[in-house]
C-alpha cells in the first residue's frame, strides 16, 4: 500500500511521514506528485528515497526486502544499492533514480530527482 501524499506550500519538497513511523531497517511506499518513491531506513539509521518502481519488473519496490542497503525487489530479486540506486544483483540493468530526502524537525520530506 502506498500513501497519497498532499503538495506543501514548497512545490519541491513534501511531507511524506513522521521519523518516528521508521524502525531501523524499515521502508515504506509513497505516491508523490503522481510518482511513486520508496524511503528506506537502513539499520545504520541512515535514510534515502528512490524510485518505488522496480526497473526490471516494473512492481513497488517497498514490498520486497531491505538488507543492509541492499533493496530487493520482490518479483525477480533485482537488487540496487539504496544509497545511490545502483544496480547490485541481477536481473535489472538500469538504476532506481534517487529522490533527495532531508529531515526537519522530525519529519521527512522527500523532492523527485534533480535534472
């Protein structure tokens, strides 16, 4: 499931979710101005947002798994690297595109790639 997500009064950036809906090692699936993004927070606590849309399979992203940084897509276990979106594991060939994400007071905002 995917949340619909309302613009902010800065078209660039949007209020996706609470730091606090994440555990270490948790993901979750957005709809963003009509796109689909993944935020991940690895076990590190470190968070980064991608393309929720696997380039292989072409299914969300958030409903497979997240190991380390590793992200795995849940049809045919393309893997990508969420910190960069680079492809790790087969059969995939192109990247996830990375979304940027910042934190401000607790909670996350996520803007689509910049050109």
């Amino acid at each position: 499931m995917t949340n619909e997500i309302p613009a902010t009064p800065d078209p660039a950036w949007h209020d996706v979710a609470a730091t606090g809906e994440f555990t270490d090692g948790a993901m979750r699936g957005y709809t963003v101005a009509g796109r689909e993004v993944v935020v991940c927070r690895t076990r590190e606590g470190q968070w980064h947002a991608l393309d929720n849309i696997c380039t292989h399979g072409f299914v969300k992203m958030h409903e497979g798994r997240l190991r380390g940084v590793r992200l795995i897509c849940p049809l045919h276990g393309a893997s990508f690297d969420c910190r960069n979106g680079k492809v790790l594991g087969a059969p995939a060939t192109k990247p996830l595109a990375c979304w940027q994400l910042k934190i401000e007071a607790d909670r996350v905002l996520v803007a689509p790639p910049s050109a």
